[in-house]
C-alpha cells in the first residue's frame, strides 16, 4: 500500500492539524520501511510531521511519532529550528489563550524527556528557546528550560537582545503584564542563585513537589562561563530590569557584586534611567545616595546619555512627568542645560503645568527679552500712516476665529530713520495648539517615541515646539489671511525675516565645534549616525540649510578617498613624470567608481537626514508665484476649475531660451577665441600659459554670473505657477551652461585636440582659482563687508540714542500694542527693553541674505564634475578640492552664525533636481575619463598594457589596442556601476524598520479612532 498516494504533504496538514486518528489509520499498514520513509518526508520548508505538531501545540500527535521512534528527535528544518525550537516558538494551535493552560509547558517537557538537545542553541546570534519562553511570559516552559540549560540566558540574539530583554516586550500577541514580571522576577532570581551562587535566593528557588515530579526524568547540564566580560555585560542587563520592576531587594545583591547602576546596558540606557522612567523613586534615591553605590557615583555620572536617542535622566524624568524624580535629580546634581537628540533642554521639551511651575522653582531665570518671549517674526512696512491695510489684515486674523485677548499680537516699532516700521509677531501658546491641531502637524509624541499629528486633547504628549513648527505656525496664520509674497510683490510690505536667538545659534556652534572631526569621519563608520549638528541647523535655519551641510560636509568625506592616493601619485609625478604611467590610468577609471559609491551612498544618508529632521512625514510646500497670469479652465479629467496659462508651451519655451542658447554660444565662442589669442602671444612660456589659464578660470565665472542674470530674467516670462518648478527650470539652465561653459576647453583638450601637459594645467588652474574666488565670495567678502556694516550701524544706533535722550526713559518701558483695543497694553511682557530690541530688529535686518543655494549647488556640482572626469588631467586636484571644502565649511558655518540673516525655515526632502544631476555626471564621467586616457594619456596606456619593444610599433596598431581595451574597460566600469546600484539599499535599514514602526503606530490610530467614531455614533443614534 501506497501512503498518500497523490501526495505525501497530506500527513504534514494532518499533523499541522492534529488528526491523529487519521495519521494512524494511515501508517498502522505500513512496513518499517515505508513507515521511516513516511515520516522524513518534508516541505519546502524542511520541516516534518514532528515539526508540525510541536508547532502547532499537538501534543497527541508529538507522543506519537516520539512513540514511532521514525523521527530524530534533533532534526533541522531549513532555518536550524528543532521540534522543541518550533514548541517554543508558537505551541499552540488556534487560540492563543491555550498557552496559559499549559500546552507548550508539556510538548517542551516530553520533548527534553525523549532526548531533544538544547547544546546546538548555547551561541551567540540566534534566538534560543528561552527568548521565545521569556517573550510568550510562559512562566512554566522558562522554568523547566532553566532547570535543564540555565546558560541560555547568557546568549544574545543578532539584536543584542538577551533572553530577559523579550519579557517586558510591549505590542505581543498575548500581553499579560503580570505574568510577564513573573518571568523576569524568576529569571533575576535565577541569576542571582545560579552565577551569583546567593543561598538566599536559591532557597527561593527551591522548586515544589509537583515540579520535582515534572523534572525528575530531566537531566541538569553542568553550568559553564565562557568568560568573566560575558557574565559582566549579562549582569548588568539584569540589574537594569531589576530597575525596571523597582525591587530593590534584587538591585542591591548584583550591587554587591560591582555591577554598577550607571554603566549602560539595554539599547544604551543604564539602571538608572529605568528606574526614573518607572518612577521608582526609591531605587533613585538608593542610586543617588545609598553608601553601597558610592564607589561608582565616581564624576558625572548622574548626567549620563543614553546612548540611542541620546537624553539625561532629568530628560527621562520630565518626559514622563515624574515631578518628585525630577526635583531629586535637580537636588542631587542633574544639569537642566544638556541638550538631548531632539536638541531640547530637559525643561524645554515638556509642556506639562506641573514642570513649567517646577522649572520657575528651581531655575530662577529673570533674565528675558522680547525675542524669548515670543516676538520672533518681523514684518517690515513703510511707514504706519502708510500700514493702515497690513494692520486691517492682523485685525481680521485676531477677529476671525474669536480668538482670546493677547492670543496674537503685534508690536509695531518705528525704524532709527523714520522711513520703515517694524511689525513684530507673537502667537500665544495655546493659539500655536489650536493651528498645529486644525493643520494635524506631525509633532514628536514622546509617549508614542514617534512623529504623530497634533492632538489638543492629549498636548502633554507632545514635545515643546521648535523654531521651524513656530514659522509654519506663523505663516499658517498668516497665508489664511493676506498673501505675503503678493503684499512684497506690491510693494505694501517690503521683506519678512525671523529675528536670531543668540542662545540658540551658540548651542549649534558648540555641538559644531564637539562634533566637526567626527562630522568628517562619520560617513565611513556606516553606522547610524549620532551627530546633532545638522538637526540643530535644520530646526534653526530650516531643512535646505541642513541639507545642504549635509552634502557639503558628505561630499567633502568622501574626497578623502581620492585625495590620498591622488596626493602620492601627484608628488610622484612631480619627481619622476614616467613613475606613475603604469597606475594613472586606474587611478582615472577608479574615480568613475568612486562617483557611483558616493551617489548610491549618498542616496542613503540624505534618506537618513530626511528621517532626522522630520521631514519623511512632512509635505514640500508649493507657493504659487504673485506675478502668474492664467485663465480658468476646465480640466479634462477631473472637470474641476483651474487656473492655468493657456498660452502654447512650447513656443513659449522657445522664444525664452532661443536668446539664452545665443549668449551661451557667444560667450563661449569668444571666450575660447580669446584664450587662444592671448596663448599665441607669449607660446610656450611657462608663466603666460598659467596666467592665462587663471585669466580664462575668471572670464568663465565672469560669463556664468552674467548668464544667470540672463536666465533668471527669462523665468518671469515663461509664467511659472509654482517657486519649486521655476527653481527646477532655472537650475537646469544654469548647471547646463555653467558644464559647458567650465569644461569646454577641456574636453577640447583631451578629446578632439589631446594635450595632456595643457589639460594638466587647465584642470589644477580652474579648480585652484575657482575655489579661491568662491571662499572670497561668499566667506571673507561678506565678513568684512558685515563688519563695516556694523560700523555703520553702531554709528546710527549711538545717533539715534542721542536724539532721542529725553525720550530715554519712556523708550525703555514696556509697548505691548494690544491690537483688540489699539491701547498701550503696560501689563504685559514687563523688564523687556524696548531700546534693546530695536537695536536687535535694526541688525538683524541689515545682515548679509544667505548665499544664494542654486549657485552655492552649482560651484559643488562643478567641484564633482571636476573630481569626477578630469583626475586623468591632475591627480591632485581631489586634495586641492578637500582642502578649499574644508574652509568652506568653517566660513558658511561662521557665516550664518554671525552675519547671514536668518532665512524662512521651508521643508525639504531632499537636494531635488541635483540628484538627478549627479548621477548624469557619473555617467558622462565613465565616458569621458575613458576616452581622455584614450586620446590624451597614451603613454599612460601603453605602459599599463605593456608594448614590445622589438616590435614595430604601428601607431595604427596600438591604438586599435588601446580602444579596444578601453571600450572593455568601460563596459566593466559602468557593469560596476549597475552591480552598485543593485546591491547597495537607498535607505539604511534602520530607517526602513522606523518607518515600519511609524506606519504601523499610524495605521492603529487611525483604527483606534475609526472604533470611537463608530461607538459615538451608535451612542447618537440611540439617543
């Protein structure tokens, strides 16, 4: 008789199933060797009928087979897992529930009585039974697992994650926080009995009649350390959960034995931050102030980060609104002036009555000025007689939603020269709530551990909010009423800036200036990155500016990798010219790609950096363009009303860019013609040919400004709707012209007229000047150019001041200008310097505009595109780049610390359009550094591939070799690129698996709040 005889996968359903009835009317007729052939049968999986019916909770069905004696009892399936790995992993079969009835607890005991094997899962890396025992909270099958192999808790998964680190784990299946405190109570205690060798607890351990009755057919394993740093790093994961359940009585044994309460132990935090984020104020105390602790209260200790999402204790302690913790913290030495990896303060980040009140108590800070309190934003109008429809337009926003007196509030103050007036904005707290809750503003839930929309019913929960939330805040606000761009356009309002927070601009200096080695280093690391530089610039400054020190500082790391061997074979070159002929031209391919590593491993930090300033839950505002002129159209589709420009687009495109295609031509043309004018006056002279390879570097930057001027012109005839599709537009005409324009002459030279030693010099003597002028440009023009601009203003202030001595007095008291009664309101914002504020209003409105992001872009892009496919030309010209990168950075970062006025914060995602360019320019670079080897360089050539020397040496010849070889060379280059794209991930997976976590935390509130809806209605309908 055949068993199954369609199919032999049916015993495996009916041991899945737990039909033992019919698997043994199915194998009683069977031969002993058909029956062992039955029973080895497997899936796809690997897996057997045993397997199936540990899994599954049979315990029936287990016995039997066990009974049949057909089945090793150790066998694998294709992940490594035995019957007994698979009884501990699940156990059960429909309903979870079954679990507290026992069923695994019995399947894994007749499994160890039989002779299954626990010795395969004593290493590191693996989830081991006991981890599934410990996440189930099976308080019975972790007892009989430690009775057996008590190792096991010893051994981590690939997360780090020990056996007692699953058992608090929230969001299981089956979460029973009692019997899961249980497991871990059981699990310290066996800890202490069984490695800390404690009579007390092990008389606690003892086990009970019935479980010596369960166990006595069980063997006990000898107990084996592998070494003392093993057990160390185990017991101090021991303590922190001993922490976490507040048992004092379980802290102070591993106390005693030098397990310190402040080394770091689970996901970085230590024993101390889980007692303050349990609120067991006893075991704070005890840390804090017991005589047994002393010895490692050695520093600042108290003062500890975490190590992932860096924060203090007092961080902890006023997140959770633990108020007593939180005043023991402060007592005993907790600085509130750490920053943590929302870059906030401990007090700042709470929006909870209780710690305001508490942060008054214990920092008596009288110290305020206008900006802290709110008046951060600055509308400037001409003069007030001439503001009459901008103040109808605030009136309107404070009577539109029957706000409360003092919600919104304006202050304006009259200009040192009469000829402007100042609006000042303030939005109250409770206002910023009502915006960031109609908005749903994605706002970090400290509760959640994630971005969340804003709830005004449970605010606590949420983070204080940071300049960037207040600018969205603000404009919110006032886009609903009045059109700002148009009010500018019109001439009714002449700018609009937010005022510098000194306090805030030195903390991003401080975290620069702790941070910058490792900032230039960290991409190498491939690890998550720590640094909050970037996140302090990005909440300052707005998203763009943080992205643009992104690349700026990425791009600059990733010079290293060619600076250094282009610097030797520089200096080798410089010695003896042939020594490098043989490595130049690999070196040259090499940069081809180092271009595709950098771009593929800079898709993955800006996915990062997304991540990290919030931008990943965050929409890019598209703000239309005041001087669009459209008609009203019906859309075929959708047969909605919009607006849009009817005119033909293509002719439309082409008269704009027609004139433009034009210059380029003429500017081109005549700068080549020039310089090879000039080049024939003084031929073959050393100095000439580099002065007038400096003079062509300078025309050309010379050319590029006046053609954007051009470009940027043809722009409002070409009537764009939106600012981000007009940006689009103009930084391609711009990066198109400056490539062409840049590299013209040296793509004439190295591929239709080769001349290595001119393109040598061209290369090194535009990037050498080009990096000059821009670090004069943009870093030392403007510092010295701010510095008589406060000159001037110190003057006029002093000025103003005299004349207005008498005034002194009155100007110095407080002006709240209330705008619901058009009265002087003296109550509120007292102590505040009017004069004082002025004076910072006045400054901050003459300081420098930041630089301009399409040509700071434009100047890196050429910088790339230079590295990338003219290294043939110079091999120093990547360390040439990394040095002048270098300054750069210091002098912007210095710049927008001090001079630069402070920019509108707008999202951002990404670097945009500039992506795509990059990846063009690393295509056109494998081209292009192929034929230049090819046409410029081949002496280079020949002596990478060899050439007879008895030979002949047919020119013809070698160069059908010498393309041939290339063309391979360049199929393998760009096959390189391809495989590169393929197997590096755009997003660490970090990011992969937070995200994971926030969609899935977003789809159960959605849930959540769909089931109340429901439930309301139902109530409504009822009643």
């Amino acid at each position: 008789m055949h068993l199954f005889s369609h199919d032999e996968i049916n015993l495996l359903e009916a041991a899945q199933d737990g039909q033992l009835e019919f698997i043994s009317n199915q194998l009683i007729s069977l031969s002993s060797k058909q029956l062992q052939d039955a029973c080895k049968k497997t899936d796809y999986y690997g897996r057997n009928a045993l397997h199936y019916a540990a899994y599954r909770g049979h315990y029936e069905v287990v016995e039997y087979f066990l009974d049949l004696q057909c089945i090793n009892i150790n066998s694998k399936d294709n992940k490594g897992n035995t019957a007994l790995m698979l009884a501990c992993v699940r156990g059960y079969n429909q309903d979870i529930a079954s679990l507290k009835k026992g069923s695994k607890f019995d399947i894994c005991s007749l499994l160890l009585e039989r002779g299954a094997s626990l010795q395969e899962f004593k290493k590191q890396g693996i989830n081991n039974p006991l981890h599934w025992t410990c996440y189930f909270g099976d308080l019975k099958t972790t007892k009989l697992l430690m009775f057996v192999e008590p190792s096991l808790m010893l051994y981590s998964n690939d997360r780090d994650q020990f056996p007692i680190d699953l058992a608090l784990m929230t969001g299981k299946e089956l979460d029973d926080r009692g019997e899961d405190e249980k497991v871990l109570e059981f699990m310290i205690l066996k800890f202490l009995a069984q490695y800390l060798d404690n009579d007390e607890h092990k008389k606690k351990l003892e086990l009970s009649l019935d479980e010596h009755e369960s166990y006595r057919y069980l063997q006990q394993s000898n107990f084996n350390i592998k070494s003392s740093n093993q057990l160390a790093q185990v017991g101090l994961r021991y303590l922190f959960w001993a922490s976490t359940l507040g048992r004092l009585d379980l802290v102070e044994p591993l106390i005693r034995c030098k397990y310190s309460p402040f080394e770091p132990s689970y996901k970085g935090r230590n024993a101390l931050h889980a007692a303050v984020y349990h609120n067991r104020k006893e075991l704070v105390e005890y840390y804090l102030e017991s005589e047994s602790v002393k010895e490692f209260r050695e520093g600042n200790v108290i003062n500890r980060m975490t190590k992932v999402k860096p924060q203090t204790a007092l961080h902890v302690a006023v997140e959770r609104g633990h108020i007593d913790i939180v005043k023991t913290l402060i007592k005993k030495g907790a600085d509130p002036n750490y920053y943590n990896f929302r870059n906030h303060r401990a007090f700042d980040q709470s929006r909870l009555t209780e710690i305001k009140h508490l942060k008054r108590e214990l920092l008596n800070n009288s110290e305020k000025n206008y900006i802290r309190s709110g008046y951060n934003h600055v509308l400037v109008g001409w003069q007030r007689a001439k503001n009459q429809l901008l103040e109808q337009q605030f009136y309107n926003i404070q009577q539109k939603k029957n706000f409360e007196k003092g919600m919104f509030k304006y202050l304006p103050i009259e200009s040192i020269d009469k000829q402007y007036t100042y609006y000042c904005l303030k939005v109250d707290e409770k206002l910023k709530n009502m915006i960031a809750d109609e908005t749903k503003m994605m706002i970090y839930n400290s509760r959640e551990a994630c971005l969340c929309p804003f709830n005004i019913q449970i605010q606590e929960q949420f983070e204080n909010f940071h300049h960037i939330h207040d600018q969205q805040i603000l404009q919110t606000l006032l886009y609903d009423e009045f059109d700002i761009d148009q009010f500018i356009n019109d001439g009714l309002l002449i700018e609009q800036y937010p005022l510098h927070d000194e306090e805030e601009k030195e903390l991003i200096l401080k975290f620069w200036r702790n941070e910058r080695f490792h900032i230039l280093f960290e991409p190498f690391q491939l690890t998550r990155s720590q640094s909050r530089t970037f996140s302090a610039l990005s909440s300052y400054f707005g998203a763009e500016i943080g992205m643009f020190f992104v690349f700026l500082c990425f791009f600059t790391t990733w010079l290293f990798l060619p600076a250094v061997p282009g610097l030797f074979i520089g200096i080798f070159h410089f010695i003896n010219g042939d020594s490098i002929n043989s490595v130049a031209p690999i070196y040259t391919l090499c940069m081809a790609v180092w271009a595709t590593i950098f771009f593929e491993f800079w898709k993955r930090k800006q996915s990062e950096t997304m991540y990290n300033f919030d931008m990943h839950v965050t929409k890019e505002q598209r703000r239309t363009i005041p001087q669009y002129k459209g008609a009203f159209i019906i859309e075929d589709v959708t047969h909605t009303i919009e607006i849009m420009d009817t005119r033909n687009v293509q002719w439309k495109y082409f008269k704009s860019n027609f004139p433009l295609v034009l210059i380029a031509i003429i500017f081109i043309g005549g700068e080549q013609f020039g310089y090879y004018y000039l080049k024939q006056i003084n031929e073959g002279e050393q100095f000439y040919d580099s002065l007038w390879a400096c003079v062509l570097a300078f025309s050309i930057l010379i050319t590029n400004e006046i053609f954007n001027f051009f470009a940027k012109h043809t722009l409002n005839y070409e009537n764009h709707q939106y600012q981000d599709e007009r940006e689009n537009v103009y930084i391609l005409k711009v990066f198109a012209f400056t490539f062409l324009n840049s590299f013209g002459r040296l793509f004439y030279r190295s591929l239709i007229r080769p001349d290595s030693e001119e393109l040598d010099l061209l290369s090194i003597s535009f990037t050498i000047t080009w990096s000059l002028v821009h670090l004069i440009r943009y870093t030392l023009y403007p510092l010295i150019s701010f510095a008589f601009i406060k000159i001037k203003f110190n003057w006029d202030f002093n000025k103003y001041k005299q004349n207005n001595s008498k005034q002194l007095a009155v100007a110095q008291r407080i002006s709240v200008y209330d705008t619901e009664t058009s009265a002087i309101n003296k109550s509120v914002d007292k102590g505040l310097s009017t004069l004082y504020f002025l004076s910072q209003i006045e400054l901050n409105s003459r300081m420098i505009d930041p630089p301009n992001h399409v040509e700071q872009f434009t100047y890196f892009m050429t910088q790339f595109c230079m590295a990338t496919m003219f290294s043939a030309g110079s091999q120093i010209i990547p360390i040439a780049i990394l040095f002048f990168n270098i300054l750069n950075i210091e002098g912007l970062i210095y710049g927008y610390r001090k001079f630069v006025k402070r920019p509108l914060a707008e999202p951002k995602k990404s670097i945009g359009v500039w992506n795509d360019i990059l990846q063009l320019v690393g295509y056109i670079g494998i081209v292009s550094n192929c034929l230049s080897i090819y046409q410029a360089n081949q002496t280079q050539l020949n002596s990478l591939i060899g050439e007879d020397p008895n030979a002949s040496n047919d020119q013809t010849d070698l160069g059908l070799r010498n393309f041939l070889f290339l063309i391979v060379a360049e199929h393998i280059v760009i096959g390189i690129k391809f495989v590169i794209e393929g197997v590096i991930p755009d997003e660490p997976e970090w990011v992969e698996l937070i995200l994971k976590r926030e969609e899935f935390l977003s789809d159960k509130n959605k849930t959540k709040k769909g089931e109340q809806s429901k439930i309301i209605e139902i109530k409504t309908k009822k009643e």
